[in-house]
C-alpha cells in the first residue's frame, strides 16, 4: 500500500492538508494535484471544517514545485492540460468559502509558491525560500504564478522572481509582500495554531463574506466592488452571528459565534 500523496487530520475545525512526498520535496505530480483536489473540495463541503492549514512535510519544503520528471517528456495538448489541472486547483483553494493559511515550512518555489499565492495567508518560517524558478527550465509559471504574483506583489517584484528565477528569503519575501508574516521556524506550528484557531473562532459567514468581497474586488471596478461589499455587509444583518458579536461586545463578553 502506497503512501497517500495528501494527509488530512481534524482538530478543533481547523482541517490540516499536508503534501506527503518528502522524498520529492513534495513536488507536485498530476495524482498529487488530483488529492488535492479531492482534499479541498471536501474541506469546501464539510461544515465542521471552518479553517484549512495546507503545508508540506519533512523538514525541507513546502512544496518545491510541479514535478519536474513527470513534465519532461510532455508534449505541448499534455502541457496545457497540466497547467489547467494546476489552475483548476489554485482557483478552487482561492475561492475556497473558509481561509487557508499556507504553513510554509521550507521551500516554495515554482507550483509551490503557486499553491502558497493560492491561499488566503502564507505564514513562513523564516529559512523558507520562495520563487518561480521555471525560467531556469525553458518554461514559464503554469499554475498561475506569473497572474498571482503580479496582483499580490506588483510588476517589478514579478518580473525580477520570474525573469531571474533565483529564489528569496521569506525575509525579503515579506518586504515584497509575498507572505504574510515570518517566524522562526522553531515556532512555525505555535504561530500558525494560533492563527488558525482565532480563525476557527470567528464568525463563518462574515470570513466567507470577507474573502468573497475580496476575490471580487480583485477583478472587477471599484463601483462594482463597492456594491459587492454593501450587498455582503448587508446580508450579515441577516445573520444570529452579527447579533451575537454586537451584543457580545455590548455586554463585554466573549462572542460565540455558530455559522448562523
Ligand atoms: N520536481 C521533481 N522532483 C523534485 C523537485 C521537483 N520540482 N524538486 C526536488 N525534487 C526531487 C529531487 O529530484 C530529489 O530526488 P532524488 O533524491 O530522487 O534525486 C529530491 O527531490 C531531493 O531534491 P534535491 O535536489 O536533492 O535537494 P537539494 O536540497 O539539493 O535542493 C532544491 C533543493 C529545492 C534547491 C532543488 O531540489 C531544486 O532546485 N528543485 C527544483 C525547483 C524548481 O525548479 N521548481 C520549479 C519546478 S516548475
């Protein structure tokens, strides 16, 4: 029985999603692509699951990329397809209706810095290196590095990554606004627990409303993305949990918050 290429574990709602090729530094094959959609997509459906925490295992990568030895011998209809499997998965993780936080606990380069951009949070440790070396193999990013990467940290760091391929630190990375936030990878797993589990806590409706007006507003005009928000932010009034953080904070008290 082979090991599964995706490990997923329960608790306290925050569904965990590792990577589980550490002897490939995790790189992701097409059946590694195919877990994970599989694993995201019932994070997506299970109401218990109110965050997601994807990282990669062993001590040395998150993910170091789409598996260069399953691309090699491509041909052009097959390399599309694989870039559209990878896109397919990046955009299902994006518009996930909960937060993902991406635990980068090494390398992020290539697809694993797709994957990472892909999240709602990336919170690295601070030996992790992230990049899109793809240049360096006749190729560009294909899971949508080169449109994430521009949107989340703009033309010039984009270009620099992708043109040069040379991986940064998660130190320089946090400057360009790649990650969210850097801790030493000793605390890597306290800091993102304690995240996770604020995110747990909070209200559901309200992060999936928060995540949807953000996504939207990414891609459309500022009236649109204006209206998107009042139509959300008018919705919550529809919602137990408005009344219960308003009354919460009315009576100085802590809110429990039900998904209502
Ligand atoms: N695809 C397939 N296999 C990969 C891989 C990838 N993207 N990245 C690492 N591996 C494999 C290596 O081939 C090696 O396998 P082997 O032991 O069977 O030979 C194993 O993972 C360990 O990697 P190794 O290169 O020996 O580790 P290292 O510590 O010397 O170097 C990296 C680490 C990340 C610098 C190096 O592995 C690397 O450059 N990887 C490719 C990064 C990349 O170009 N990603 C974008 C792909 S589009």
């Amino acid at each position: 029985m082979p090991d599964s290429l995706v490990l997923v574990t329960d608790a306290e709602g925050v569904r965990r999603i590792t990577v589980n090729r550490p002897d490939k530094l995790n790189a992701l094959n097409a059946a590694t692509l195919d877990a994970l959609q599989a694993a995201f997509d019932a994070a997506a459906a299970d109401a218990a699951v109110r965050v997601v925490v994807l990282t990669g295992a062993g001590p040395k990568a998150f993910v170091a990329g789409a598996d260069i030895a399953e691309m090699a011998d491509l041909r052009a209809t097959e390399g599309r397809d694989f870039s559209l499997r990878g896109q397919k998965l990046m955009r299902s993780i994006e518009k996930l209706p909960k937060p993902v936080i991406a635990m980068v606990n090494g390398f992020a380069l290539g697809g694993g810095l797709e994957l990472a951009m892909a999240c709602h949070l990336r919170i690295a440790a601070d030996t992790a290196k992230v990049g899109q070396p793809e240049i360096n193999l006749g190729l560009i990013p294909g899971f949508g590095g080169s449109q994430r990467l521009l949107r989340l940290a703009g033309r010039s760091a984009t270009l620099e990554l992708c043109l040069l391929g040379a991986p940064v630190t998660a130190e320089r990375a946090l400057k360009l606004g790649i990650v969210t936030r850097v801790v030493p990878v000793a605390e890597l797993e306290v800091e993102t627990a304690k995240i996770a589990a604020q995110l747990a806590a909070s209200a559901p409706l309200a992060l999936r409303a928060t995540l949807d007006a953000v996504n939207v507003g990414g891609e459309c005009s500022i009236e649109e993305g204006l209206q998107y928000e009042t139509a959300q932010f008018g919705l919550m009034f529809a919602t137990d949990d408005m009344r219960e953080g308003t009354r919460a904070f009315i009576e100085r008290r802590k809110p429990a918050f039900t998904g209502r």
